[in-house]
C-alpha cells in the first residue's frame, strides 16, 4: 500500500480511473475553484433549469452531475466496458442528458440512443425526476478508505493493466514484429492453423465456465467501496505514515513513469503550452514494452498461436545494418559549399600554350541547336581537385545536301555543263524559297559536291553530285518534307547540332579535348558548374589520341539516393524519405572503392502524425550517419536539392531512376513549387517542363526527354536498365540483384506499411537503415556489374553520348558508329524522323522499351503487331526426361558472323526502296488488296551478294571485322597480364567490343532507327535458319549425334554418356572439319554441359548445369528456363511443392527412391491439408487489382475483385485497393449462403475474414490440390516414366479416377470405353520424331470375334515367332478375323473421326482442368472460370490428316514391300501378297476421304493463281 502525495496538486479518484489536473497560463484557466457546499448549489440548479428551448418540460432533464460520475450503458451484453485505471485528462465540465417525461406512446431521444434493453417501457414512471434520489455525502473516512483501496489496487497491478484499450491497442501494435512488405506482413499475420467448428465449440464452452467462476469470485468481495475485480491481498495497515508511503511509492515509481511518459508526450504533442506539474514527469531515454504481459491482455482468438512462426526482430535488424564501411556523415556541407563557391573567383588552368585541357562528360543542345553546352571537369590546382565546368560553343553552323531532280536522262549520264547548270537551277529555286517562305534565314553559303548514297530511298547506290548548303544555327533549319522543281528532298535538315558537332570533330566518347581561345565566363552564368567558359568557333575543340593515352581520367562524383513513399489522402504519392551516399572517387576505367562514401538521411513529418518522442535525442546519439528532419515535404525536397548543388556529383545512381522515381521527384518539385528546382542538373532553368513530352522539333540524344532536360549536364545512372543489358535473370528488382549477383539478403518494402513505422523510434531507425541500405546495394550493384566503365568503353566505340548508353540506347549507339563510319568515307547520311507521342518512348530506350513494359504488367490496347520477317529457327523439342549429358554447341556471334562470311551490307545487297523522297513508306507491290495497314508487308527477299564483290566497299562487314580483331587483341593482352587491376579494365573492354558486335544487327530490324533495312535483316535471319538446319543435318547424319533440341544460334545434342570428360571430346568433334570446311567467319564451340535435362516445350526446360566445366573447380548448379511455376495468382504452398518435385527428379537418384520420396512428401503434404496442419498463410494467393472495380466487367471469374469490392462495401477507400496486390483464399463455402452453385468469386475471403470467422469459414482443400498444387507438378512430370497423374493424386489423398484421362493417354492411350467408343488415344512414340503413329489422334482397334481378345490392328503384317504372319489373323489365337467385319471397322472409324473433327471441341491446357467446349471464347481462354489457362483445338487439321495417313498405311501392299526389301521380304510382287484383294478394298475406303481432303495435296494453281491472272492481262 502507498499513497501518492503531490504538492500542491489535487488528485480526485472515481471508481477506475485517476484525474489529473493540469496547470495552464493564468489567461486561459477555465476552472472554478469553489467548495463542496457551493457546488451542492450549483447541482440543483442544473436539475431545475430547463436547458432545452420550447420542449414543454418534456423529454429531457439534466441530473446535475459530472461526466466521470455515470456509469457507462450496459452495452456488449450487459458488459461493463472497462475504464482506464490512470490518468484521464478534462478540461470542461459536461452535462449528461437524461429523459424527463414522456407522452404516452412515446420514447426519448436519449432512450432512442440506447441500447434496447435500457429502454423504459411504456408502463414505467415517466417522471425521471421522481426517480433522481440525492447521493449521500461521503464521510473523509470513507474517502480516506477508497483512496487507500485504489493505491493499493495500483501497487498489485502490473503496469501494462493499468493501460486503457488504446494504450494495449498501441503495445500489441509495437510487439508485432517489423514488416517491410505485404508478404512479411501476411506471414506474420496469418502464420497460423485453422480450427474445426467442433474445436471452436468445445474452446467457447470453456471460456463460459472460466468466465462464470471468476464471476463467482469476484462476488465475494466483502468491502463496499472496492471494485467488482478482485485485487490481490490488501494491506491492513491502512494508515501508513508518509515515509512508508514514499518509499513503497519509489518501488513502482519506475513503472509509474513509463505509462505516464507515453501519455504527457501526447500531451505535448497535441499542445505545446501546456505545463505538466506531476513530479512523476520524468522522461525515460528508452521505453521497453513487456512482451509477455501485453499478450496476456489481448482478447483470445479462434486459431492455435502456438505454432506462430514469428520473427526475430534482432536478427532482421542485425540483416538491415550496413556492411562493415567507413561512412563519413557530412556535417560541415555549408563550409564545403562556401569554398566551392570560391571556386568561381579562381582562373583559369590554361596550359603554357594558353589552351585548356578540358575532359568532357556531356552535352547537351537547347532552342533547337541554338545554344550547345559541353559539360566536363577540369583540374583546378588552387584546390588540389577537379572541378566542374561547363563550355558554351558558338559559331555552329547547320549543313544541307540537295538532291538535283533528273530529267530525261540517267544519273551519271550528264556531261559537266550539265551538272552544272543542273545545280546553278537547284541554287536559284532554293534561294527564291528562302526568301518568300523564310525570311528568318538572312543569308548562305552554297556549292556542289560530291557524296554517296546507298540507303532506302530511291536513288541509285553510288556517287552523286549534291548542292551542299551553310547557313550560321542560330537560324532556323529547313522542314524536311521541302520539295521543288529542280530537287527531289533536302539531307541533313533534321540533324540536331550536337550530333554534327560530334561527327565533324570526330569525337568518340568521353576524352581529354584540347581547347583554344578559351573565355571564362564571369556574368550571367547559364549554368550552375563551378567554372563556364566560351568558344566562338568549333574548330577551336581538338581531340588527338596521344592526349587520350597520356592523360589520366579525372575521378568522378557519384549521389546514390533511394526514396521512401507514402499515398497521401489525395491519392497521391508523396516522398517521406531520402537517403543518400556520396563517393568522390569513382574510377572510369576499373571497380571503385565504393566502401569508402558519405551518407545523410533527410525524412519528415508524415500529415497528422507527430514524430516518436524520444527520436530527436536517439538522432543525437546515432554518430555512423547524419539524419535530418523537416516538418513537410517541400522543405525535405528544397533541402535535398542543396545538398545535389553542393556535392555537385557527376553521376546520379538509383534503382529504377528512369521508371518511376524521377518522375515521381519531378511530380512532386513542380506541385510543391519547389524552389532552385534546376539545381538537380547543371543548367540553370527558370521553368519547370510540365508536359511528358516534347515534340517541338528534333533532338539528339533524348533532349527533350523530361528528366533530360532538368538534368543534363548530370549523367543518370539506372542500375535496374544497365542490370537488364548486362545480366540474363528472370528479375531486375534490387531483392533479387542483391540475392544473386551481390549475395546479400533484402527485404522488401510496400509502401503502405511506412505509416505503422513512425510509432516508435526503433522502428523508424530501422526504416532509415533500410532506405539506406537500398541506396549502398545500388552502388554495390554499379560496382559489381562495372557499369561506369563498361558503359564508358561502349560510348568510346560507337562515339554517342555516355548518357544513351546509360539508358541501354543500342539502336542509338550502333546508328552513331555507323554515323561516324559513313561519314568518313563521304556519304549522305539518312535523316532521323522526328519522334510521335505514341513511339517517343521507344525512340527513347529503343529496343528496351518493350521490355520495360512487360516488366510492369500485359500490354493494353490493341492486338500485338505481325512479325515483318521471320525470326530464328526453333528445332522441335524431343521433350523428356535425359539423365545423360547433354551438350548446348552455340555459334559464337552467328548474326555478326553472317554478315562477315557473306559480306552484307546496305552498298551490296540489291534490294527495292522502302521510302519515298519525303520519308513515307514506299507500299509493298505484294500487299494483298484489304490487307490492314498495321500487318507486316511481304519482304522481298534479297539474294545473298556476289561473293566477287569489292571488300572496301562493304562497310558493315569492315566494322564488324575491326570489331573482333580489337576484341582478339584484347584477349591477348589478357593472357599475359598478371596486375589484376589492368585484367580488370581489359576484360571490360572486350566485353564492350562483344556487346556491340553482337547488336550490330539490331539497328537493321528495328524501325525506328535510321539505319533500318528490312530486307538485309531478313536475309541475316534466313541465312541463320539455314546454317542452324545444315548444322543439325551434318550433326545427326554425319556425326551420328542425337539433337534434341535447337534454338536460333544452338543446338542440344545427347551424348549418351554420363563421363564429362568423354563427352567434351564429343562436343569437339562438330569444331573439326565438318565445319570449318563449309564457314570462314562462323566458329560453333560447346556454351554448357547440362548433367541432367528435364526438356518440357519450346524454351522450357529446367537442367543440372556444369559450371565451369573443363577446370579443377568444376561444379554442378541448377537452371531453370522459362518455367513459370510461381506465378502471384498461385499460393506459396504450390511453389514449395513445385521447388521440391523439380529438385527430385533433378537430384541423380535411382528413379525408385524418386517415386518413394515423392510419395512420403506428398502424402504427407496432402495429409497436413486436410488435417489443417498448414498455415493459412501457405494458402494466400495475391493478385493485382489493375484498374477501378467499376471498370471490371466480369467478376465472378476473378476472386480479387470480389474481395475488393467486399473490402470497399466495409468501408475501406477503392484509392487504397486500385493497383495494389488483393490477398484471398478460396473457401468450401459461398460467401452468399442464398447462391446455390457459386463461381469461384463467391468463394473468395480475405485472410481476416477466415480467421474472425471462428471456423465458419473453412478452406476449400480439393480445389487447393486440383487448381493449385497438381498443375505445376503435372507439368513436370509430364515426360517422366513410373510418375503419372493419376499417382500424384492418390498420394495427395483425391479421387485419382478423376485422372484417370490423363494417366491413360500417357501410359496406353486407352480411355474408358464404356461409351462405345471406337476413338481410342495412341501410345505416345518417343523414339523418333518421323514416326507418323505418334502424330495420329487414335488408332485402329479390333476384337477377335473367336478369343474377344481386343489390339491395335498391325496391319498387312504382324511379326511371329519365327516369321511374318498376315494381319487378318488374330495375335492371340491366330485364327481369321473375317474381312467384312475389319471394314465395318475402318468405316465407324472413319465416321467417328470426322465426327470428332468436325465438332471443333476445345480442351483446357490444363490436365487438372481439362475442361471441354465447343464455345469460342475470347483469347481462347478455358470456359471454367476458375481456371487462368487457354484453350487448345482437340482434333486439329494435322492430327486428322496425319491419322487418315496412318490409316491409309495400313493397306497399302506396295510401300510395304518397298519398306521392307532391305530386310529380305519374300514377296516380291504384289500378287505375292496374301489377300492382295482384300487390303486393296479396304484401302480404297480411305481414299475416298483422303482425295475429298483439301489438307492431304496443295493446290498450286490457286496459290499462283495470280501469276496466271497477271499473263492473260
């Protein structure tokens, strides 16, 4: 027992609860102190004063006391609602309104408020007042004995009890381990097993026996003045004296202040002036929730907590800290920013020949061309380092090439007199144009010239003379489409200055240039660089090679950020947080020390959330990083935007830059009005773009891309694109680069969990640690995959901008190779059309832009666009199981290759023209007539050029064979090298030379480049088949391998051995001769040894691969291609079951211990299922919701909407729902009890529902096995002998008989015949693809009528013992089968198969479906709603024809003798054949249908039939 004196404060205690009285400012007290015979005053006078206006005295009545002195409503069953056992805060006394009298019939408002059962009926007293009797006074010893009482009730009670519901609300919340992402959450959340009906029966009756003997007990308390709740033992010595008090009182005061800490820092938050006078206001520097004891308060729930799966919130923590680094926080930017501003006053570093070397790193045109900025750095020595610089050239000049128009005769035909006055004609024309259409233009240069064409137009490919023109680029450039009467079109209008700039100079990429007459720029900066200098004349830039082999690269500047996000009430993203890591030495040329960075964390206020109490003083103790707090976000951004000025980086480095954070981060900058905004680049700009896009005139280099334009001068770098050209994975997020090329863990973050961070300090430092984290793993992940340098090699060869190759613009960097080359050797070069709205972005990240799109989800719009031409070959996959070695023999380099070995190149294949002379498509004269225009046109087939042609001429193939040569250089010099930095920066360099060999082809097919040639890509890629088809000849037929598999540039083939060493002389033998006697430039070497294949489809298949095979440190790793077995629309337990099947059949064991363990593990797994032995959060399935539910047509195929929109009915905002991932799972039970066959819909419930159902709800278990679990193992075991459907089922405890279809059409083909079906499935043939039975949709069948024994009829001959028999004997007992009887056979075959055909039944993919149709649905999708696969036609036109061959086979006598004379058949003729006769008949049968087919011969007349039409015209 203790009591708890304060000076000068007054405590009142009710019932259950404590009062605090605050002290505030003297101008704002709103309480009276009065004594208790005036406040007995002012009771009655509530009593009498009628409050209510006009009511009558009806209805209502005050009872004249305080708001703590009513007991609560009997709600909840008569429940008394539990109070707060501490400190309730009033500031206002309230008035309680209670009824006076009513009307007879009628009921009082407040009586309309209540519950039903404290209602007063009708026959009650109506006048309140008689029933208003006064409290009697409380003695002081009876005051004295409740306080004593109450104190004692606090000093039993945990600290945690004495919490209200929201406070135990607050620390459940906390206990809950932390969660980055939906998954975690879910994890966390529903890790629990489901109980039956019966057990949640049986738990509820016990709660109510528990519940009815503590009520009992706590009847038995004797005192009067103590709570209904029983206390533990009260103290008799009820008066203590104060030093007792005071000292029990310092026993609890530790837990006293931790409860009240929580509540004044509320307070205070909510009201700053208030003053809190409690002596127990005492801050604690860590407040620690007890575990244990919150779990005891919170309400016990219908699932088993015990085998909860939590978190160990250290260890996850431990996985977020940082790698062990020297990070430097930056404390002292304002003095950096202040001696880099001085930077300003210095001058410039010029060289003893007053030049200025100049290292460059961007560029960038403004006001079409009219103003031209380099940006670089240069060394400034007064600060020891390397400074930014930016250099303004002027005297840009714009240059033209006319095409004078032929009359009469050819070009080339003309003598010089005519030329001449040809071009004086061109001259006049085009200076009458300047003058009437474009007086902006003042003047220019003009004089003819001699230039070469060889591109799409319709010009003769050779030397023709041009009228050249120069006019100064400060004047507007000439449209495109301008055309005359002495000229066809005008070249080089719509080439940006920046690209002219780049080719005149002959500039390859980032280098040392030498500067001349340089001006520094002192007023009126354009930029924000440290240093700015002007040049009045191109030529005064210079690149020579001796300074770009003398000179070292300047190191860079990198700021690596990553956000944090959060959806604001609008339905907006809005930033919450930054964090950033600055490193100034990254390498150009080789890997950085990336170790070595500075970090800040810049974060705010969240709306109408206050900051944990105690994290200013943790930010104060945290020393690794500096961390910042802003009250909203423009001052977050504003400050965010200095610091980029300060640290003025180079390079800005984050995951997924380009597809959504910048536009993010400028959204936010332009709504906010951020100020300086442009400071997030290196050009100063006044307005923010607020369009998408720009299209106003043309641009290189992406110019009037947005996050371009605010950023040039900057380089941006996107490790999820460089990640996406650099590596092959399955998935470009930062969890996943982390896990496979960085080997480090990473959790992931749903934005929408951010707000549940903010409760408590840890919390939030965890956040930060994490956005942290992110932003070192993407600086690891640059490091790692060598992006700068590698990128840079890339800009170094093709000669383009170092920020295009930033942005994986390939298409962009083999046009601007091709550029440098064709400009070298004097031709007009193609324009550049100007980009549309609908392909900017492909223009943009070229052949990455389809890519970028698939990565976030299926196209919308139209249908998918036709293929131009036709692609690789795809060998037919011999689909199975091979548990030998199976070699992958690739080409190395087989497009680049081909055009090397057959010299192709736009100067020597012969095609037709695709363009016009104003850039319109030129129609294929093979388009047929009604053909959409959106179709591929039929390419005309070039043939391969004249292998006599002039080599120097081909500048394709010259590039090309530089390339390798560079590339054979290279890895020569690797051979030798021993310093590991230098092998470093040489295997990077012949990387980059691969790279752009190999995508060399690309520019030819892709359309939007200027180099694009559609015939010469088709004819790469016809060239390709070929050579892929007469390599797979030579490897089967002459080499006698066994390919199972090719894929445009590669073939499989199985060795047949199990020896590595063995068969890697096998994969030796196609390098011989074979080959090199048909190829100069194609080389074929072994790409990888596969231990085992499981080979499924077409680029589907899952291996055991030999890595690095042919060392000592060989080792044997899985590979998986193209098998989606996890897809979001599936459960996690169907995932682990896939993992483990695939692991099984891949692990080497005898195929007995497969089927065992397969058995013992799935019937385990099914037996857990039924047994509610899985947790439910093994049966989530998440899907996205897209679009708004409105705008959902059909949703009783698609349980995520219909949880959504149950979700949205309960109140929650469709804004929170749109686009994000929808857990469900699928129960036994509709959701509607009134539906009687619900779709799959109906039987959707979100998690929560499930378990707040208290096993109401219970999972539907079969549709789990069929829909969820058997589909993915199904797939896998399709080719596998001793494993079939039908067993996995059984293991999996369903009806295996449900399979029975599928497990027979794999074993025999034989289906249930009760039917009287004819129709039977084949035996599926293995052995060879050429075998016409396997392709056949049944077989015939006979029954001997003498034995009944049933077999597939072998046709004119079977094999005996000893010889031939015919096949009109029985197999069994040998007797005859009549012949009449075989002929009714054939003809109900026949009958039932054109039956067959002809309903066009339409089977689901799926074998746990296996729904059929006739319905023609959209996309072909399965009729069972259920289901998410397409269908597939039954009985196909193949099928059919290629089962009325097989039909046809069986009869016929004479390609039976010619089969078999190699075997030594004794019948030589015909008439030697027993029954001759009899076979001819029943061949005739099949005729007859086979001559009525249109499938069994090609009519060539109406296929040439317009040849025909096109004579007789």
């Amino acid at each position: 027992m203790f009591h708890l004196l304060l000076e000068n404060e007054e405590i009142q205690f009710s019932n259950s609860f404590a009062q605090f009285y605050l002290q505030v400012d003297e101008a704002k007290k709103i309480f009276d102190e009065i004594d208790d015979d005036e406040y007995d005053k002012i009771q009655d006078q509530r009593k009498n004063d009628d409050f209510i206006v006009d009511d009558d005295g009806y209805g209502y009545r005050d009872h004249g006391g305080e708001i703590w002195e009513r007991d609560d409503h009997p709600e909840d069953g008569g429940k008394k609602k539990k109070k707060s056992s501490m400190y309730v805060f009033s500031f206002s006394p309230k008035f309680i309104a209670q009824p006076l009298f009513l009307q007879p019939n009628e009921q009082s408002i407040t009586a309309f408020m209540k519950p039903k059962s404290t209602i007063n009926r009708p026959g009650a007293v109506t006048n309140s007042s008689a029933q208003i009797k006064q409290k009697p006074k409380v003695s002081a010893e009876q005051s004295k004995d409740i306080m004593n009482n109450l104190f004692q009730e606090l000093d039993s009670k945990d600290v945690d009890e004495l919490q209200d519901v929201n406070n135990s609300a607050v620390v459940t919340e906390l206990n809950k381990p932390i969660a980055f992402n939906q998954n975690d959450m879910l994890t966390s959340k529903y890790a629990v097993t489901l109980e039956t009906r019966q057990e949640v029966e049986q738990k509820r009756v016990t709660e109510q026996i528990q519940a009815q003997a503590q009520i009992g007990q706590n009847q038995q308390s004797s005192n009067p003045f103590s709570k209904k709740r029983k206390f533990e033992e009260i103290s008799t010595n009820q008066n203590a004296n104060a030093s007792d008090s005071k000292r029990v009182s310092n026993q609890t005061n530790d837990n006293l202040n931790k409860v009240e800490t929580q509540v004044i820092s509320m307070l205070k938050v909510a009201n700053p002036q208030i003053k809190v006078t409690s002596k127990l206001a005492r801050m604690d520097d860590s407040m620690k929730i007890d575990q244990t004891s919150a779990q005891k308060n919170q309400i016990e729930q219908t699932v088993n907590h015990s085998k909860l799966q939590r978190y160990n919130q250290n260890q996850m923590m431990s996985g977020i800290k940082l790698d062990n680094r020297t990070s430097k926080p930056i404390r002292n930017l304002e003095i950096w920013n202040q001696v880099l501003a001085n930077t300003q006053e210095f001058p410039l570093p010029l060289n003893e020949n007053g030049t200025l070397s100049f290292y460059w790193i961007d560029a960038h045109e403004e006001n079409n061309g009219t103003d031209l900025y380099i940006f670089g750095k240069i060394y400034q020595p007064q600060m020891r380092q390397f400074v930014s610089c930016s250099m303004k050239v002027n005297g840009m000049q714009r240059e033209l090439y006319a095409l004078p128009k032929m009359r009469g005769k050819a070009r080339g035909a003309l003598t010089v007199e005519e030329e001449k006055q040809q071009v004086r004609a061109v001259m006049m024309e085009l200076d009458d144009i300047r003058k009437k259409r474009f007086p902006q233009i003042s003047k220019w240069r003009c004089k003819p010239v001699n230039r070469k064409y060889a591109f799409e137009m319709p010009i003769q490919h050779g030397e023709h003379q041009f009228l050249k023109i120069k006019y100064d680029s400060t004047m507007p450039p000439l449209p495109s489409t301008i055309q005359g009467n002495t000229f066809e079109c005008i070249f080089g209008s719509t080439q940006s200055m920046l690209e002219l700039f780049i080719l005149k100079r002959k500039i390859r990429g980032p280098c040392w240039m030498t500067i001349k007459n340089p001006t520094k720029v002192t007023d009126f900066k354009k930029t924000w660089c440290r240093q700015g200098i002007v040049i009045d004349n191109p030529k005064n830039v210079e690149v020579t090679l001796e300074d770009l082999n003398k000179q070292e690269l300047p190191p860079l500047t990198s700021l690596t950020f990553s956000f944090k996000t959060t959806r604001a009430q609008q339905n907006t993203n809005e930033i919450a947080m930054i964090s950033c890591l600055i490193n100034t030495n990254i390498a150009q040329e080789g890997p950085s020390q990336v170790e070595r960075t500075q970090s800040f964390t810049l974060l705010r206020k969240l709306d109408g959330k206050p900051m944990p109490y105690d994290f200013d003083q943790k930010v104060k103790q945290r020393k690794e990083n500096i961390i910042q707090k802003f009250e909203n976000e423009r001052q977050m951004i504003e400050a965010f935007i200095a610091k980029v000025f300060i640290v003025d980086p180079d390079l800005v480095v984050a995951h997924n830059l380009c597809g959504g954070m910048f536009d993010l981060l400028l959204a936010r900058i332009q709504y906010l009005k951020v100020n300086h905004w442009s400071r997030i680049g290196r050009l100063k700009k006044t307005q923010i773009p607020n369009k998408k896009l720009d299209f106003g005139g043309s641009s290189y280099g992406g110019s009037q891309w947005i996050p371009r334009q605010v950023t040039c001068g900057r380089l941006l770098v996107d490790t999820f694109l460089s990640a996406k050209e650099l590596v092959r994975e399955t998935s470009y997020d930062l969890t996943y680069l982390a896990k496979v090329q960085l080997k480090k863990d990473r959790q992931d973050f749903d934005d929408e969990l951010l707000p549940t961070l903010y409760i408590t300090s840890e919390r939030l430092f965890s956040l930060i640690d994490h956005t942290e984290k992110d932003a070192y793993l993407t600086i690891q992940l640059m490091n790692h995959l060598a992006i700068i340098p590698l990128t840079l090699q890339l800009t170094n060869i093709a000669g383009n901008l170092w920020f295009r190759s930033l942005q994986n613009a390939r298409a962009e960097r083999n046009e601007m190779l091709l550029l440098h080359e064709f400009k070298k050797k004097k031709f007009i070069l193609p324009d550049k059309k100007a980009p549309f709205a609908k392909d900017f972005k492909r223009n943009m990240f070229a052949d990455e832009f389809e890519e970028l799109k698939s990565g976030k989800g299926p196209k919308k719009g139209g249908k998918r666009k036709k293929a131009a031409y036709a692609g690789g070959l795809v060998i037919e996959p011999k689909a199975g199981f091979y548990d030998n070695i199976i070699l992958l023999l690739d080409f190395n380099s087989l497009y680049p290759s081909i055009i090397q070995e057959y010299n192709l190149c736009f100067t020597t294949v012969n095609r037709r023209p695709t363009k016009n002379f104003d850039g319109s498509e030129v129609k294929s004269q093979f388009k047929a007539a009604g053909t959409d225009a959106n179709e591929g046109n039929e390419v005309e087939e070039a043939d391969l050029p004249d292998k006599n042609v002039n080599v120097k001429d081909a500048v394709l193939p010259n590039v090309l064979r530089d390339l390798v040569q560079k590339r054979k250089a290279v890895k020569e010099k690797m051979k030798n090298e021993k310093d590991a930095v230098k092998l470093s920066q040489l295997e990077i360099r012949q990387k980059a030379i691969k790279l752009t060999a190999n995508s060399m082809y690309g520019c030819l097919g892709f359309g939007s480049s200027r180099f694009h040639a559609q015939a010469i890509a088709a004819l790469i890629t016809k060239t390709g088949r070929d050579t892929l088809l007469r390599t797979k000849d030579i490897a089967e037929n002459k080499l006698g391998f066994n390919v199972v598999y090719g894929d445009t540039d590669s073939i499989m083939i199985n060795t047949g051995t199990n020896q590595l060493q063995q068969s890697l002389e096998m994969g030796k033998r196609p390098q011989g001769l074979k080959l090199i006697a048909l190829y100069k430039c194609l080389e074929i070497e072994i790409d990888g040894v596969f231990k085992s294949l499981l080979l499924l489809k077409k680029k589907k298949y899952a291996a055991l691969k030999y890595e690095g095979f042919g060392t000592p440190d060989a080792k044997v790793v899985q590979e998986v291609k193209g098998l989606d077995m996890v897809r979001r629309d599936w459960c996690p337990l169907s995932k682990n079951v896939g993992n483990f099947v695939l692991n099984q059949i891949l692990s080497g064991k005898q195929r007995e211990d497969v089927v065992l363990n397969l058995n013992e593990y799935l019937s385990d797994i099914g037996e857990k299922m039924k047994n509610n032995g899985i947790t439910l959060d093994q049966f989530i399935i998440t899907k996205q919701l897209t679009k708004a539910i409105s705008e959902y047509s059909d949703i009783k195929g698609q349980p995520h909407v219909a949880v959504a929109q149950r979700l949205k009915n309960q109140g929650k905002s469709e804004s929170d729902l749109v686009n994000n991932f929808i857990p469900y799972v699928i129960g036994a039970q509709p959701f509607d009890p009134s539906k009687t066959n619900p779709a799959l819909a109906g039987k959707a419930y979100h998690p929560e529902e499930v378990v707040s159902s208290k096993g109401k709800i219970l999972l539907d278990i079969e549709w789990y096995i069929t829909m969820q679990v058997l589909p993915p193992i199904t797939r896998l075991i399709e080719h596998i002998d001793g494993i079939d459907v039908e067993f996995v089922a059984q293991c999996l405890g369903v009806d295996p008989k449900k399979y029975k279809y599928h497990s027979s059409e794999k074993k025999t083909g034989e289906t249930n015949n009760d039917d009287g079906t004819l129709i039977q499935n084949p035996i599926l043939q293995t052995e060879t693809e050429r075998s016409l039975k396997g392709r056949t949709i049944a077989e015939l069948t006979i029954k001997c009528p003498h034995c009944s024994e049933s077999y597939h009829f072998p046709g004119i001959f079977q094999d005996g013992k000893n010889n031939t028999l015919s096949g009109l004997l029985c197999i069994k007992c040998t007797q005859p089968i009549p012949e009449a009887y075989i002929q009714n056979r054939v003809t109900l075959f026949l009958k039932q198969l054109l039956t067959l055909y002809y309903q066009g039944n339409k089977q689901c993919q799926e074998p746990a479906c296996g729904a059929v149709s006739r319905q023609l649905l959209y996309n072909n999708k399965c009729i069972n709603l259920a289901c998410k696969l397409k269908n597939d036609t039954r009985y196909t036109e193949q099928k059919t024809n290629d089962t009325l061959r097989y039909l046809q086979g069986l009869f016929n006598v004479k390609k039976y003798i010619q089969e078999n004379q190699k075997n030594g058949c004794v019948h030589k003729t015909v008439e030697e054949v027993p029954n001759f006769d009899a076979f001819a008949r029943m061949q005739g049968k099949v005729d007859d249908i086979m001559i009525r087919s249109k499938y069994n011969k090609v009519d060539l007349s109406s296929i040439f039939n317009f040849m025909k039409l096109g004579k007789q015209q």
